[in-house]
C-alpha cells in the first residue's frame, strides 16, 4: 500500500469514526449499566453491534474510556 492509499484509508476511518462516534458511546454506557461484560472485553461488542472492524472498535472504546479518565483529572 502507498503513501495515498494509506492516507486515504486513515481519512476514511476517521470519518466513519466521526459519524458513528456519539451512537457508540451511548452503546458502550448502556453496555456497562447492563454489567453484561467487563468493560476491557466490550470491542467484540461493538465489532458485532456496529459491523466494523477490531481496529476501529478498539479506537472507539479508547476515546470512550478516555473521557471518563479526563472527566476525573
């Protein structure tokens, strides 16, 4: 893959994680008051809710968990 290609990519998964960020979030909250999993195990969650790759349910748990870790500094 080339130097386009790959910016291409990043460019398009940043817009598909922009979109869908604010309905994942409120996915994850609801998915942690159901205590149906740990919270560290959710990316199969939202992979098989969201239909997206491993990747980029692991940057959408991130950004959640980040807010929590900001909110308490």
């Amino acid at each position: 893959m080339d130097n386009i290609e790959r910016d291409t990519q990043a460019l398009l998964e940043d817009e598909e994680f922009n979109q869908n960020k604010n309905e994942v979030f409120l996915y994850l909250e609801e998915l942690r008051e159901s205590g149906q999993t740990n919270m560290f195990g959710a990316v199969n969650f939202i992979q098989a809710e969201f239909e997206c790759s491993q990747h980029m349910s692991r940057r959408y748990l991130v950004a959640w968990m980040q807010g929590y870790k900001d909110e308490e500094e």
